[in-house]
C-alpha cells in the first residue's frame, strides 16, 4: 500500500474538501444552517486531532501528511474567521481574525525561510500551542452557533475565548521569533523553532 493513501491522509483530505462544505452549509438560508456549519466545523477539529494521533499510533507519518496536516488546518480556521467576521464585523472581531490569520502567514514565512537556510529544527510541541488551539477551536465553534443554551451566552463565551487565543497567538508568535532571531539578524543559523500544534 502506497504510504500516501492511508487513513490520516485520508482524513487531512477530508477536513479541506469540508471547507466548501461548511461555507454553503453557513450560508444556507434555512432554520439549522447555523447548527450544521457548527456540526462540519467540530468534525473537521476531530478529524484534526485523529489524523495526527492515527499517523503516529499507526507509524504512518508521511511528508504528504507533514504538508497537508497544517495547510487543511489553517484553512479551515482561516476560512471561519472571514465568515465571521462578515458576519460581525465589529472591530474587535476584525482584529482578532487578522492577528491571528497574520500569524500563520508570518510563521509559515518564517518557517520557509528557516528551511531554505538549513536552520529548521523540530521540537516538541509547546503547551502554548496546545492552549492556543484548543482555545482557538472551541471560541470559532461557540462563535458559529452563536445561540445560548440553558441559559449560557455563547456567543459571549466565545468572544472571550477568541480573545484568549489571540493572547496566545501572539505570545507563541514571540517565542518563534525569539528562537530565529540569531538568524535573523545574521548571527546564529541554528536556532530551534517550535513545532506547530
């Protein structure tokens, strides 16, 4: 069996081919569209954590799944911030949305860059990359449902929880920058980058 087709692939694969999904389900102009865009958000953050689990539980790590893993990721993320910000465009949301899609670009930058001067060392992955993500995940599907629940305001305890990621964005933006920039100003190349989460 061709390494390249195995579950986690599989499943990296499903989560992009769920983004066009979600989108028609968010703007469907029925009662439960809010409700099913939710559902395909949270499968897609399940199918996030299994392919990654799978791929090393299974010994199927493959340079296919090392690229698509992140980019699936980034894009699904990406893509919910835009629509909520459409949807809310207050300017705290806009802020949150373009701290945190600017970090990705910046890092990715980074990272490329990091790669093709020979300097990217991987590491394990911090526990504010950890935070930062499940925050993250769990403030855009609370954002998505939006409605309350026994009583609970959701949409309220998400904007808080966005808020959190944003914090912690921009806190591991900082300890990637702090680690390449020996590199960056022209002295050390070999500095140890963090993992993405």
């Amino acid at each position: 069996m061709n390494p390249i087709y195995n579950l986690p692939n599989l499943l990296t694969v499903l989560r992009i081919l769920l983004i066009p999904v979600f989108i028609l389900l968010f703007y469907l102009p029925v009662d439960w569209s809010r409700e099913a865009a939710t559902a395909v958000f949270l499968l897609a953050a399940v199918t996030d954590w299994l392919d990654g689990f799978l791929a090393r539980r299974m010994q199927l790590v493959s340079a296919l799944g090392a690229f698509l893993d992140p980019v699936a990721d980034k894009l699904m993320v990406a893509v919910a911030l835009v629509l909520l910000v459409q949807t809310d465009p207050s300017i705290p949301m806009a802020i949150a949305a373009a701290v945190i899609i600017g970090r990705e670009i910046a890092i990715s930058a980074l990272r490329e860059w990091m790669a093709e001067i020979g300097s990217r060392t991987q590491v394990a992955v911090s526990e504010i990359g950890k935070f930062k993500t499940a925050a993250q995940m769990t403030a855009i599907t609370l954002l998505i449902f939006r409605d309350d629940i026994w009583g609970i305001p959701v949409y309220t305890v998400g904007l808080v929880l966005l808020f959190i990621a944003v914090v912690l964005t921009l806190w591991s933006m900082t300890l990637y920058l702090r680690a390449a920039w020996p590199s960056l100003r022209g002295g050390d190349t070999r500095p140890r980058l963090p993992e993405e989460p």
